[in-house]
C-alpha cells in the first residue's frame, strides 16, 4: 500500500460530511484516556464510598473556568506495585512505578457549540520506586507481554498536543498534531491500564498490533456514516519520543507511517467504546528508528453494556509480522458496574501466540488471565487490586504458571 493510498483511505472519511446522522453536540470518537473524557470522568458524581471531595473548591474553581472560558484542567497522580510468585531474570520479585499527569482542553473555537475546536494537551512525569519498573517485568519474568505499559521509567515527557476540531454538528472529529494512537485506534471501556485492565493484552490491539509510541505526529479522523455505522482513521509516524516530541515533525520525511482505519457499529455516538461491533485493520512499514519489520494487522471486537452494569466483551487480533508482541490474539473478559457508583469488577482471558517476527519461531503459546476490582474510596481516590495468572509464559520454559498480584492507586485532582 503505497503512502498516497493511505492517506486517501483516512481523508476519504470526510467525505460522509453531508451524511444524515444525527450525534449528540460534543460527542467525540476518542477511547477513555482521550483527555477530554478524563476530565468529563473526573468531574462528574460517582456515588463513592466516602462522599463529597475533599478539596470541593478546587473542583468548583475548575469547572467554572471551563464554564466562562472553555479551558478543562485535569491534574492525576497513580501509582501501582506489582508482585510476583518467582523470581525475574534480574532477581527482582517486584516492580513499581508512579506517574504524574497534567493534562488539558481549551475549547477556542465555537464554545459549547457542536462544531467546536480545542487545543488539548498532556504532560508527564513517569519514574520508577525499585530496582525495575513495571513495564520492564514482564519480560523480566519470562513473558511476552506489558503487565502495566505506561508505568516506566520514562522521566518528563509529553503525551498529547493537538488540535482538535467538530464539524458536521458533531458528526465528524478531526484531530491533528502530537497525537497518542491508543486514544483511536480500537478502543474500548476497558482499554485503561489507569482504570480498566493492566495488562495490554487486554488494552489497544489486545497485543496484537503494532503501536507507536505517544506523541507521534499525524491526524486522525472519525466520523459517523449512518445513527449507528462509524469509521475511525489514521496516520502517524511509525516512531516518536515523547522525551523529545517535537523530532517527531522532523520524521514525517521519513516515510515511515503507522496507519489504521475502524469500521463499526455502534447503537448511537455517545456509546462507540461501550456497544459496539468493529473491525480495525492496521498497517505499518518497516522502520530503522523503532528497530521493527513492516507489516499489517487485523482486530476485531465485540462489547455490549446490559442494564448498565454487565458488559460481555470479545476481542480478537491477527499480525502479518509488524514488530507487534503476538500475531495471535483472543480475549473473552467480562465487566460488572457496582450498584451505587463506579466501583467495578473487571476479568478476562486471553491466549496469546508470540509473534515469530519479533521473537523467533518455536515458542509456545501463553494463557493470560486477569481478575481487578476498582474501589472507588472517594470522589478523587480509586484503589484497585489485581492478579493475573499466567500459563506457559513464552520466553521462561523453567515455569509453566505465574502469578503477579498487586495493587493501583489513582489520585484525581
């Protein structure tokens, strides 16, 4: 596929602007860690255990400025620690890590109107408490796999830095700049590794798909075809360094792009990434800079909310090579919403195949299982315990059974 047809396969979603869809004003197409839903999410009443926030004024200080000027202001800290039955190559049993966002929305264009425009932007300082972090322990525990992927070591970075723009009363998002793929790119309730699931065998691709690091340059496009069909479409650089994110611009000479595009069905707008029914195909070309092969993928998935608490979810992924973690993917999960508020109980299954371009031939299959609860303590406050049990971790043939336990924390402000 050349760079001229991906191109016109994602600007050919503009083309439904005249479509008769009707959205509702200010519904986007981004997944639960799209900065506009964080700061939705955190403002809203959840029914927590303990009740009222804490620090009140600061939340009504907040959402008065966003109410005179347009500007969402979200500040987060998290924070998880993870343990294991055995020993990692490093020696080490137990890996943790923190992570402090600022993150942000300064709708500049049509304020509050269907057809608004906003600047939206996230930084980050990610850092490491032990000898390793929590993204480095699954492969020091023999397992091809990210048990929580954004909790590293990274330092200060930038996540987000784009445009974002409504057009068609609400029908079509555009989004163009320092973009994070995962906001786009086959997302779901429970894609979140800060509220959802850790492991990424049960976020973006289901780990089988190539993702490019965040605050790669490019744009992204979705819109609504019909009340209920969507596509969802990008291009970005194949690699980028959130360290370092305006290099990011300087690699779009490269020829090296990650490009995807989503077909789904979905009962209305405001509810792509609880009900829906989509398939993504993506396609990446080989890249020196992020030291992978090119290749293309397929994922497909099926989720439906029931009575508001019970969501069923199935997600399934193909790699042709890629430089993607598993070219074979299939996860069956389950949701439950708690009565009251937001505490919810989350477990999934997943069989994995390594993919044999990033990893060689003759490994075996592995069988990832993940069970959390997340307590909502307080309106700002959600503790969540986790296990997952894994079965035939590819790269350690000493064990055929780990356990990893541990537990997040997340701190909204």
């Amino acid at each position: 596929m050349t760079t001229a047809t991906r191109w016109m396969l994602i600007l050919a979603s503009l083309v439904v602007i005249a479509a008769p869809a009707v959205a509702a004003a200010g519904a986007g197409f981004g997944g639960p860690d799209a900065v506009e839903n964080i700061i939705e999410d955190d403002a809203r009443d959840s029914g927590a255990t303990l009740g009222d926030r804490i620090v009140q004024p600061w939340f009504d200080w907040k959402a008065g400025i966003q109410e005179r000027h347009g500007f969402g202001l979200g500040v987060d800290y998290s924070a998880i620690w993870l343990g294991s039955s055995k020993e990692g190559l490093s020696g080490e049993d137990a890996a943790s890590s923190g992570m402090v966002r600022i993150f942000g929305a300064w709708e500049l264009v049509n304020r509050g109107g269907a057809n608004s425009g906003a600047f939206v932007w996230k930084v980050e300082n990610r850092h490491k408490y032990g000898e390793i972090s929590p993204f480095d322990f699954g492969f020091d525990q023999g397992y091809v796999g990210l048990f929580a992927p954004p909790f590293s070591d990274q330092g200060g970075r930038v996540t987000n830095l784009y445009w974002r723009q409504r057009l068609a009363g609400g029908k079509i998002t555009v989004t163009g700049g320092l973009v994070d793929a995962t906001d786009y790119v086959d997302v779901n309730a429970f894609a979140s590794p800060w509220t959802g699931f850790v492991n990424f065998a049960f976020s973006t691709g289901s780990a089988a798909t190539f993702v490019p690091n965040d605050a790669t340059a490019g744009l992204a496009v979705g819109a609504m075809l019909t009340k209920t069909i969507y596509v969802i479409g990008g291009i970005t650089n194949a690699f980028s360094d959130p360290t370092k994110p305006f290099k990011s611009f300087d690699y779009l000479s490269d020829g090296e792009y990650f490009t995807s595009i989503e077909l789904g069905i979905t009962p209305s707008h405001g509810r792509i990434y609880n009900d829906n029914l989509h398939v993504t195909y993506w396609h990446v070309d080989s890249s020196d800079k992020a030291g992978t092969p090119g290749g293309w993928g397929l994922n497909g998935q099926y989720i439906r909310t029931i009575n508001e608490r019970l969501m069923p979810f199935l997600r399934v992924g193909y790699a042709d090579d890629g430089g993607s973690l598993l070219q074979g993917s299939a996860t069956l999960g389950l949701g439950y919403a708690m009565a009251g508020g937001r505490d919810q109980l989350g477990f999934a299954a997943n069989w994995g195949q390594p993919n044999e371009s990033s990893f060689g031939e003759g490994l075996s299959d592995q069988y990832t299982f993940e069970l959390f609860y997340r307590w909502q303590l307080g309106e700002q406050l959600a503790i969540t315990p986790d296990v997952q049990w894994l079965l035939d971790p590819a790269l350690n043939p000493e064990h055929d059974s780990l356990w990893i336990y541990g537990i997040r924390v997340r701190l909204a402000l």
